[in-house]
C-alpha cells in the first residue's frame, strides 16, 4: 500500500509537472525540473523528490531532511545525505515517526553539475499533516 501510494504521488506529480512545462519561466541554467512532495498516509510520510537535470548535466551531494516544525526549533525526523545520480536523481521513502496535526517540511540541497558549472538547488515544502492529507506537492519547471 505504501508503495502504491509513494508511486502514485511520482506518477501525478511528474506528469503535472509536465504539463506545466509550458510557458514557465527560466530559474535555473543546469536544471530542468524539480518535483518536492509530501503528505502524511497509512501513520506515516510519503517523502519524494525528483530532480531532472538537462542533458549532459549530472546530479551530486543531495541531502534531504524531513524535520517537524511550528517551534522555534525544527526537530529533524529523517535525514539522507550525500546521495548521488545521473542525469535524473529520484528519491521517495516513507518515514513512520511522525503524526497528524503538525506542520512538516521537506528540504533539500543539491549541486547540478554541467559543462564544470555548478548550480546548487535548495528547496523545501511545508505542509500541515492531518488524516486528510494524502500529499502535497511543489514543482518548478524550467525548458
């Protein structure tokens, strides 16, 4: 069920992120698209990224952190650091120590390597976690 639900939430996610391609405006040189999401399921955080570097360009040194918030102090739940990919990098887990009624937020930095220039990505996505919320997503697309 799990898997199903983190599958399904890529699955929406990139094909919306696909068709807002058109007409979106240019914020990066090295990447082409970045899809941010998360929502409480099942007792638990569905947790995705994926990250579509332009060809040629290679993505490095991700590390991602699903920390509570809403304190003056975020609480870091899980972390995955220094991961590595190719032209595309796709990450989705699911973490069972959280509970509703709490704001979340998923971040992460990254380095996009193309033609040795560096662009560093860093990105994160708050969402209020309660029975109901099956996933929220951000995406930003360049061409």
């Amino acid at each position: 069920m799990k898997k199903r639900l983190i599958l399904g939430i890529l699955a929406i996610a990139l094909c919306t992120a696909m068709v807002v391609s058109t007409g979106a405006q240019t914020m990066w040189t090295n990447t082409k698209a970045v899809v941010l999401a998360h929502g409480y399921s099942d007792g638990g955080a569905a947790c995705l990224l994926t990250i579509q570097a332009k060809t040629g360009a290679t993505v490095t040194n991700v590390d991602i952190r699903l920390d509570q918030i809403g304190g003056t102090i975020p609480v870091n739940i899980a972390s995955w650091d220094d991961l590595y990919s190719g032209n595309l990098f796709v990450f989705s887990d699911f973490v069972s120590d959280v509970e509703p009624y709490n704001y979340y937020r998923l971040s992460f930095t990254a380095e996009v390597w193309l033609n040795g220039t560096v662009e560093y990505l860093n990105l994160y996505k708050d969402v209020y976690y309660t029975e109901d919320t099956r996933s929220s997503s951000s995406w930003i697309q360049t061409n």
